[in-house]
C-alpha cells in the first residue's frame, strides 16, 4: 500500500462515500436488529415452523453483507492511500490503529465480567470460551489485517488482486475440511477462528472469502468508475451474481461432490456463491436506486450505514445485556411470539435511530467536540472497568 518515488502521479480524485454502499450495510444493521430480536426472544415453538426457517435464511444475509461491505471499503481507502499503505507511511499505522480498536470492541463485548478484579478471580478456563470467539467483528477485523498487509509485502497492484483472488479460492474451497480438523491442541485464543468445534460464530473459514470478495469488487467498481462505466459494472457483476447464484444451486443438485457428507448449509462452496451473489445482486440494485432517487441523509437505512459499528455495539448491549443485569434477554426471555417480537424491534430500530442521528449530527456540526465526547465516553468506560468490583 505504500511506496515512495521521486515523481509520484496524483491519484483520480474517488468520492469520500458511496450512498449505495452505505445503503446495503444500513440494511444489514436493521435486518439484524430483527435477526437478534427474534433469535433472542421468540418462543422456541414457534422456531420450527416453515416462517421461522425463511426469516433464518434472509437473516443469515446479514453478516455475508456486513463483510461484503468491509471489503469494498478496504478497496476505496487503498484505492485512495496505496502509496500511504505501500511505503508505510502515518494513514497505514492508523488504519492499523482502527483495526486493532475494532478487534478490542469484538472481544470486549463477551468478556465474562465487565470488572477487571472479576477477570482475575476466575479459575476455571471453560468461562472464557464466549470471550474468545471469533465474532463478526473480529472476523472483520483479523482479515482486513490480512488483507492489508498484502499492500506493504507485494507491492504491486496486480499482485495484490491475483493474491487476493487466490486467497479467497482457497478459503471457500478448504473451508469444509479446515473446518473438521482437530484443534483440541490449539490455543484457545486461536481455534475459533478456524472451526465452529468450540464456541465460535464467524470462523476465518469461510466467513472471510465474504470480505475479500467486497475488496474484489470494489477494486473492479472503482476501476470502472475512473472509466465512467459504473453503469457496465452493474450490468456485469449482476450477470455474475446471477451466474453464481444459478451455477451453484445446480452444482449442489448434480450427484458429484467433492467433500463426503458435507452439509450445504454448513460452509459449502455453493452455499457460499448463493449468498455472495444475492449480496452483490443487492449492492447492484442499491446502486441503480442511488442513481434514480435522492438518498436521504436522515433515512434510518443511510443513518445505519454510516453509523454501523456504534449501531451494533449498543443494540447488542440491549438485547442481550452480557455483563450487565437488564437486557431483553434477562427481562423477556425467549417467550414472546411475533407480534411481541416486531413491537420490540420496532421499539429499538427507533432508539437506535435517535442515536445515530444525534451522533451524525454532532460530527458535522462539531467534529473536535464530537471526538471530545468519544473520548470522555471510551475513558468512563476504561474506568469502569478498571475501577468495578462487582
């Protein structure tokens, strides 16, 4: 990503934001809001029934988006800081920086006690197993890591894409064998990452082809961008979502396989093309709306997207409490049927609405008193932690 030379050509100027990607990653924030809604609270009778089984497919689009997004920005800030990152300069140790502040609020959000002198009273390992779990954002976090440093070691453009192209075939072609390896000798740190044997939600395998794929095309859109051919992009890469959503549902039909007994919804190559390509199929579609319609700044879908990660962090802390007493989780349980469920979904998407609107707003009227405020918050919080004993 980075690399000095005595003339440097300016790079094209690309937007600061896509409206149409934050549009796909603020559906994701509000179609997740439901997912952990009713995974949380609907009565488990009601689960299996056909309804339920067609909310869990859409649902389970959520965080294929929610990577697919990460990766395309990951191509818009090196499209933007390539010599930055190639030569190692300052925005390559901050986007670093950022990475690492992401993959502490992933781990951070399953500690099993939010009190330090908590932490160092327990002995049994076994409680520390949901804190290390490879959740969406450390998954997000540990492979853009990877994905970056690609930049610094190749050095070279083309090289970095074919290596990111072979990279992605050989996590979703060997994830149903690294998958099944035995990690009982592992650290326990380091096995969720690879395999869903111990607790673990969004394994490397495959979860992180999702990721590279968004860098993917996000290097194709913004080369056909400086092109003016975004609209040729669209009509492509919706003809190959559509190839890979059909090719792969018809390779799963045919009676030849690689991988013995292997579950189509459990991290199979074709699964994996369905979803990518409804994924790409969507950002598609998003694109053509951005470019016939005035995408509003205060929408809830607009204000999700850019304001993501706060979004996240705070409706998890609702539904499921995890260090603290009250949550939805402590005080409903899972007894509630649909009807309960949207009245509480609805209740939070508002809440969460509010928020990110003050949020957004404080940013653009004040940035230095906006960094203020997230800095005393994230230092109340360090306390409070340092300082609880119960």
């Amino acid at each position: 990503m980075n690399e000095t030379t005595p003339v440097q050509t300016p790079a094209p100027r690309v937007s600061a934001r896509f409206e149409f990607i934050d549009l796909l990653r603020g559906w994701a924030v509000f179609v997740m809001i439901e997912t952990h809604v009713y995974n949380a609270l609907l009565r488990p009778d009601l689960k299996d029934q056909g309804v339920f089984k067609v909310l869990t497919f859409i649902n389970g689009l959520v965080a294929p988006a929610f990577l697919f997004c990460a990766g395309v920005a990951l191509a818009i800030v090196l499209r933007k800081r390539w010599e930055d990152h190639k030569s190692l300069r300052k925005p390559f140790w901050k986007y670093l920086f950022r990475l690492l502040f992401i993959l502490i609020v992933g781990y951070s959000l399953h500690l099993p006690f939010f009190s330090l002198s908590r932490l160092r009273g327990i002995t049994d390992p076994n409680v520390w197993l949901p804190f290390f779990q490879a959740d969406i954002l450390q998954t997000i976090a540990v492979g853009l890591f990877i994905l970056t440093l690609l930049i610094p070691i190749l050095r070279n453009r083309k090289a970095v894409v074919w290596c990111t192209v072979l990279l992605t075939l050989f996590v979703i072609y060997f994830s149903p064998v690294i998958r099944n390896l035995d990690y009982s000798g592992a650290p326990q740190w380091l096995s969720p990452y690879f395999t869903m044997q111990v607790k673990s939600q969004f394994p490397l395998f495959p979860w992180m082809a999702f990721l590279s794929v968004g860098t993917l095309i996000g290097f194709w859109f913004l080369g056909m961008k400086e092109k003016g051919r975004e609209r040729a992009f669209v009509n492509q890469s919706l003809a190959l979502a559509v190839v890979a959503i059909v090719g792969s549902l018809v390779a799963e039909v045919l009676p030849i396989t690689i991988y013995p007994d292997l579950n189509f919804w459990n991290a199979s190559p074709q699964f994996f093309f369905v979803r990518c390509g409804i994924v790409v199929g969507a950002l598609d579609l998003l694109w053509l709306y951005e470019n016939r319609r005035t995408v509003s700044q205060n929408s809830v879908i607009t204000l999700f997207g850019k304001e993501s990660l706060l979004v996240y962090c705070v409706h998890l802390l609702i539904v499921y409490g995890y260090t603290y007493k009250w949550s939805f989780v402590r005080y409903f349980g899972p007894q509630l049927n649909y009807l309960e469920c949207f009245m509480l979904f609805a209740a939070l998407t508002a809440v969460m609405w509010v928020m990110a609107f003050c949020w957004f707003r404080l940013k653009r009227w004040n940035i230095r008193i906006a960094k203020v405020v997230e800095i005393v918050t994230l230092g109340i919080i360090v306390l409070t932690f340092l300082l609880r004993s119960e």
